[in-house]
C-alpha cells in the first residue's frame, strides 16, 4: 500500500509540472489554461490526500505496536 501511494504521488506531481507547460499567463483563466489549472489542483489534491493517508498508516503502526 506505501508504494502505491507514493507511486500517486510521484504521477500526481508528474502531472502537475507537465499542466504547468500548458498554462498562459496573459490568458489564464481561458482555453486550455483553466484545463491545466484545473488539473494542476486536482494534482495537489491527491498528493495531500496521499500524504494524510501515509500519515494515518504510522499512526496505525504505532498504535498497533503498543
């Protein structure tokens, strides 16, 4: 399950940096720029999610261990 989510993780922000490319300053919130702005926060969403479920899975361990 950990290199599941990290292995997330890792597209998540693959595909962030490559919707970044795609972004128009002069015109962002027009074309394809919302597309990669849209997709550069749903990236960001799923790495958060990620890391919380990481964080959970420890806090698990160490609970169990006890």
């Amino acid at each position: 399950m950990k290199y599941v989510a990290y292995l997330i993780i890792i597209l998540a922000f693959v595909l962030g940096v490559f919707n970044a490319t795609k972004l128009d300053f002069n015109a962002l919130f027009e074309g394809e720029s919302i597309v990669g702005l849209i997709t550069i926060l749903a990236s960001l969403c799923a790495i958060v999610l990620m890391l919380i479920l990481l964080t959970s899975k420890r806090i698990e361990e160490k609970v169990k261990s006890k």
